[in-house]
C-alpha cells in the first residue's frame, strides 16, 4: 500500500542531497581559505626571517605596521612579470585554486546529476501512474469493474486514481442494479402474465357461451355477466395495484407527510371498503383516543389500511367483525387491525407481504398484491408491518415511529 505524497517525497529527498551538497561545499571553501591562508603565512613568515637576518635593526612592530597597512604598492610585482589582478604572487595558491575550480565542477555536476535522475525516477513513476489509469479507463469500458488501486497518497495522480476507483464502484453497482432491475422487470411481467392470465381466460370462456347460446337462459347469461363483471373488477384492481407498486419500485412518488389524526386515516380506510364490507355484512369497530396523530402521508396510508381491511374482510369467518385498536406514545404510534377469519397457516406468514404470493387459506379472487403494497407505503412512512395468526383470529400490528 503506497502512503506517501509521492511529489513531496522527491523534492524532500532533492533538498535533503542538495543541502548535503552545500554544506559540503562549503566545508570545502573553508578547508581551501586555511590552505591559502598558511601559504600565505608561511611565505611572509620567510621573507621576516630574511628581512631581520639582513637587517637587525628592523624592529617586529614595524614589520607588522606594514603588513597591516592599507597603503597598495603592487606596482614592484610587474617588474617581475606578475599580474597581481589575475594571478596569485604565491603560485602554490594558483595551482590550489585551479584545482579547487576542477573539484567545484565536478561536485556540480554531480549534484546536477543527481537531482535529474531523482526526477527523472519521478516522471517515470507519474507516467507509469498515468499508463495504469488508462487501463483502468479501459477496462471499464469493456465492462471490467473489477479494478483493484491500492494508492492512497495524495498526489494529484493518486487522488485522481481513488475518484476514478469510486465511480467504478459507482458503475458497478449501476451495472449491476441495472441487471437486477432486469431481472426483477422479468419476474414481474411473468408473474402479471400468470395473474392476468386466468381471469382473461375465464372471461374469454363465458363470452364464447354467451355468443355460441343466443338462446341461453336470462339466468345463468345473468350470472355469467356477473362472472365477467367481477373479473374485470378483479383485473382492474391488478392493474391499479401493478402501476402504484411500479411508481414505489421507481422512486417516483412524492409522499406529502404532515401530522395526521389517526381516526381519520381509519374513518377514511373504513369508508373505502364499505362496499365490500356492507356485501358480507362484516362490522367494523375502532377504537382509540381521537387526538392521537402519527406523522405521515395521509391519503397513501389510507390506501394501505384499506388494503389491510380489504384482506381481512375477505378472509371473514363466522364472526364478521374486525376490530381495529390504536394508540401513540414518545416513540410510534401503533395501529392493530384484529380480524376473526380462517387465519394465516405458519409457513405462509414470512411470505405474506410477497408480490403475487398467496396462502394456501388465500380466497380464489385474490391477487397476492394488495398486503404487499401496503407494506411498501408503510415502509416509506417511516413504519413498519408485521403480523401473528392463528386459525382463529389475525392480527396486523403497524408501527409509525417517530
């Protein structure tokens, strides 16, 4: 795993060898100043000795004096040929200096040296860097988003080659719920077609006797308009249902949440099934404190307990009543649709919120649709549905946390 800021690091080590470098170099300069400095000394020292053996009465203050004098006389060194502007009168101190000049040049160039391949190396690794991410792109668009970048420094290249890892994953996801979208596309229309495809049938099958029997008896012609009739009730409540779920599956429905009486969601779901209640003569009771409100979507809640309501009056028993019972504290509000019907055997209850699943107590018109779209609109209200039963009764327990 790479760690490290890969530009900083070659300009660190740059001016780690280039500070060496200069520090040497300068160690070298004081070395060279202390050579010149005791030739100097020395062909002084022997030119005091000759002056005081010739004459003694030449004191060593005076010598000094001179010596530290500001006065310049070079003017005596051109009778012996010695250009004191361009050349040492000490030829000792040239030859070190010429030398010097020779070792500088090399130690330059050398630093220079050095610091080119260091950056040399680092373009070759941006380059590399550059090439990997070319195939990367590549590769994606092939189809491969099986990519592995293991940089995570924070060169412009790296940070580059993380974003690009990101939308990868992006893209692999897409691509992949792109596929399950497919396959759940697929699923659905098969199971739309199984669903439509009974009652179609059924209808094609009393219209032919209908046609085929002009003189058929006005009771049992009734009764099969009857049939048809309830059947294209039946598909027309599919369809319905099939749209409003295809809306969920999209993301494209806009909940309008506020507080809401609770009452009056129920009053409003009770209202819906009326028709069907009033047909089987089941009784519906509620009861709760009116000033109890949960906060959520009012008229797609009121679709779903009335799909709940709908579900429990047509698996009515001999006692037809339902009771509904709900109350609120700090943390949801709690909504319990209590009915007396055949119940749901134990092995159909973890499915029972499937699409298009159906229990083996289902009634014959039901399109295993109506609880699962219930449960997708209480899902996106913040809540959540479950369900216990026995051959006796079924309770539905809905939760709206808040």
């Amino acid at each position: 795993m790479k760690n490290k800021v890969k530009l900083k690091k070659y300009i660190f080590i740059s001016l780690i060898i280039s500070t060496i470098f200069i520090i040497f170099n300068i160690i070298i300069n004081i070395y060279q100043y202390r050579v010149y400095t005791n030739n100097l000394n020395n062909k002084i020292g022997a030119i005091i000795s000759t002056l005081q053996a010739k004459y003694p009465l030449l004191t060593k203050n005076e010598i000094v004096e001179i010596l530290n004098s500001k006065d310049n006389n070079t003017s005596i060194f051109k009778e012996y040929g010695i250009d004191v502007d361009n050349t040492s009168i000490i030829l000792e101190n040239d030859e070190i200096y010429n030398k010097y000049i020779i070792f500088n040049t090399i130690y330059i160039i050398i630093l220079v040296i050095i610091i080119l391949i260091i950056f040399i190396i680092y373009i070759k690794v941006k380059d590399k860097d550059i090439k990997d991410i070319t195939k990367y792109i590549t590769a994606i668009n092939h189809g491969n988003y099986n990519l592995a970048i293991d940089s995570i420094s924070e060169d412009e290249l790296s940070i580059l080659k993380n974003e690009l890892y990101k939308t990868t994953i992006k893209l692999k996801e897409a691509a992949n719920n792109s596929n399950n979208d497919k396959l759940s596309i697929k699923k659905s229309l098969e199971d739309i077609s199984h669903q439509l495809k009974t009652p179609l049938t059924s209808i094609l099958i009393m219209l032919d006797n209908i046609i085929d029997n002009p003189n058929m008896d006005i009771n049992t012609r009734q009764d099969f308009i009857n049939d048809i009739k309830r059947q294209v009730l039946n598909i027309n409540f599919l369809v319905q249902n099939l749209l409003k779920l295809t809306k969920f599956d999209a993301n494209t429905i806009h909940f309008i949440r506020k507080d809401n009486k609770i009452y009056a969601i129920l009053e409003e779901a009770v209202k819906n099934v009326s028709t069907l209640s009033d047909l089987k003569d089941v009784k519906i009771i509620i009861n709760g404190n009116n000033t109890d409100s949960i906060y959520c979507d009012f008229k797609w809640e009121v679709e779903a307990i009335s799909n709940i309501l709908k579900n429990s009056i047509e698996h009515i028993n001999d006692r037809k009543e339902i009771l509904i019972n709900y109350n609120s504290n700090n943390i949801y509000g709690l909504i319990e649709i209590k009915d007396y019907g055949k119940g749901i055997l134990k092995e159909d209850i973890k499915y029972i919120f499937d699409r298009f699943y159906k229990g083996k107590n289902s009634n014959s018109d039901s399109m295993g649709i109506g609880l699962s779209l219930a449960k997708s609109i209480i899902n996106q209200d913040n809540g959540s549905i479950s369900v216990t039963s026995n051959n006796k009764e079924t309770i539905f327990s809905i939760k709206y946390y808040k």
